[in-house]
C-alpha cells in the first residue's frame, strides 16, 4: 500500500517527526549501521520509542517492541524501512511479525541491497499494512552519507584544513585558527570513523588525531597514515599511543626492521602497491577502509595530500577554516591553488560563522 503525501493525517507526520528527532539526537554513535528511530502507538498514545542501540544493535524496532507486554494492534512509524536479513542479530521484520503488529509506516528504503524493497512484501504476506514515504523530505538529510555508502561500497569522505587570512599554512604545529575552529574539528573527528594523513604531516606536527571534546573522547576515529617508505618516526604520538587509538599504515617499504618494530608497536600495516610507479592508487586505499569497516572518512593533511584527494574527486564534503591571522615568515606553504580548486570542485557553500569569533568556516558540497 503506498498513500500520497496530501492523505497522510497529521498525526501521522507529527509520529514521524519524533522518530526523525529521535535518529538524529543519536546519529554517529551506530558504527556502521544508520541511526534509526522508531515509534509504537495504539490508539493515537505512544506506548513505546527507541534508537538504535550504540554500535548498531540492537535495531530501534526490536528494542521499542520490546519495551512493551502487548504490541498486538499496534502502529510501528519506523525512519528506515525496517530490515529483513539475517545479520548478526535476526531480522527486524520477524519482531514486527511475532509481536502482531497491524501497521507499519517507514519513510524510505534502506539501501543495503539486503532490504532494499524487501520489508513491504514480507510483512504484506502476514496481513500486515505497510506505508512508505511518510515524511520522506525530512528524513533525506539524516541519510544522506548512509545512503552513499551503501550505493557506492566506499566510505563517505570529507576533507578539512585550516589556513591564514592570507591563504598560507604553517609547516610547524602551531595552531592557526581559534580554540572555537578547533572545537569543531573535534566535533567532525567524532562524527567520523577513521582520520587519514600523511607520515609528512606526522613527523612535522606530531598530532593527536584524537576527539578531545568532554564526554566524546572514546569516539577518536581510527587513525590512517599514508607512508609509503614507512619514514614515520616511532616517537610520534599515534605510535606511542597506537592502544588507546588504533593505527594503520599504508606501505609500500621492505624496511624489515621498521616493519617488525611497528608490528610490535601494535600497528596495522597495510602492503599497497604504487599507482604507475608512483603515488597509491587512492581510490583502492579508501576501497580497503571500506571493507575494514572504517565507512566514513576525515582527511586532515597537508597542501599535496589534499590536492591529490580533490585531484581524484575523492572528497564527499569540505570543511575550510580561514583565521584572521596573517602568516608572512618563513616557514609557511601557499594553499591558494588548493582552495581555487575547492572551490571549482563543489556546487554548492556556504559559511558558518557561528561561535567562531573571528575564524571563518566555509562548509563545500
């Protein structure tokens, strides 16, 4: 069954926007899995609402129905159709079977090709009244990465960097933009499953990479450096502290003793094969991050790096931070063609400036 938008009732919608609310309060913090909100309700009262479990499991169907003795009459107002596949836990359509519900409003289709478009047809052979669509332009945005990751098989990729007023970076680590700038880019650390640069970017900064925000810190991403002759020094932060935040390393070296050392350091090295005798193939790095799990994807890196990202247009989203600094000395990298090409790059920007004081941040997409 499918309704037209104008013959939802109201509170239907107003159903639906709470369970809108409820996945975006709780989107980042379910792996893999999307951020789902769900909603039980007989006779116009809500008897139950869950998300999606941290980690993703248990799904916010089984969790909501599960809050309840009796469910038998009920409407269950999911954001996502539910799924419908055997996964690490059973599939959310068997809740909805056992605990006899009568109908079932989501508002669009997952992605996985494991459910896409699977849910209506197996809950119609039970009886059961399925409505999709429901609040549809609402919900577009909370899946929007979800959505591309799961079409492409490839994670959802954002680029970042900070520069002066006057478009230069700094070779040292001394920071460029404002404590509020650096604010959000721990938010975007947290939002993110892995952080990827280079061993250049290591060795010259020696960086954290970690979310420092209070109450987030055990979110840091995954920490991926680029190193093809594996030059990171062993004293750098993300080695010496490779157990509370999780390394890898892309290599093409047969430095046997740097290798083992690493190895014993806790490190994941990953063997990657040159592009052309040259550079990695970025595309297969992030295909690989991809399969390990790591589905979205910060680069924080400097000039070379970073072009070569948009070089390949690899980049889903852009974050430009501008300080009002002025870098005039020495030890400074002109970034100007870096952002012309940021700029040629996305249809789409606009600027944030809120909280930031004097920093300006240009979000592209």
């Amino acid at each position: 069954m499918s309704l037209k938008k104008d013959n939802y009732k109201s509170s239907d919608k107003k159903i639906m926007n709470f369970a809108i609310n409820l996945a975006e309060n709780n989107k980042y913090l379910t792996g893999t899995n999307p951020s789902v909100g769900c909603v039980v309700v007989k006779n116009n009262k809500i008897l139950s609402f869950a998300t999606t479990n941290y980690g993703g499991r248990p799904h916010a169907e089984s969790i909501a129905l599960n809050k309840n003795k009796y469910n038998k009459g009920t409407s269950l107002y999911s954001t996502l159709e539910p799924c419908s596949h055997h996964g690490v836990t059973p599939p959310c359509t068997n809740a909805i079977i056992k605990h006899k519900v009568k109908r079932v409003y989501y508002s669009i289709e997952d992605k996985d090709s494991r459910t896409f478009n699977k849910t209506k047809k197996i809950l119609k052979s039970k009886k059961i009244v399925v409505i999709s669509g429901l609040q549809k332009q609402n919900v577009k945005k909370l899946y929007k990465e979800y959505n591309y990751i799961r079409s492409n098989n490839t994670p959802y990729i954002i680029g970042k960097i900070a520069s002066s007023s006057n478009l230069n970076i700094l070779k040292s680590n001394y920071p460029i933009t404002n404590k509020h700038s650096r604010n959000v880019s721990h938010i975007l650390r947290f939002q993110n499953h892995a952080i990827l640069t280079s061993h250049k970017t290591i060795n010259t900064d020696n960086p954290k990479l970690t979310c420092r925000l209070n109450g987030l810190e055990k979110f840091s991403p995954t920490v991926v450096v680029i190193d093809k002759n594996l030059k990171i020094k062993i004293n750098s932060y993300v080695i010496k502290n490779v157990a509370k935040s999780k390394l890898i390393i892309f290599h093409c070296s047969e430095n046997i003793s740097k290798i083992k050392l690493l190895k014993n350091r806790g490190v994941k090295l990953i063997y990657q094969n040159k592009n052309n005798g040259q550079n990695f193939n970025l595309r297969k790095i992030t295909q690989k991050l991809y399969r390990l799990g790591l589905h979205r994807l910060l680069v924080e890196s400097g000039k070379n790096l970073m072009t070569n990202f948009l070089i390949e247009n690899l980049l889903n989203e852009f974050y430009f931070f501008k300080s009002d600094k002025i870098i005039s000395n020495r030890d400074k990298i002109d970034i100007s063609s870096l952002v012309k090409m940021i700029n040629k790059n996305y249809k789409n920007k606009k600027k944030i400036n809120t909280y930031l004081d004097k920093d300006i941040l240009t979000h592209y997409y």
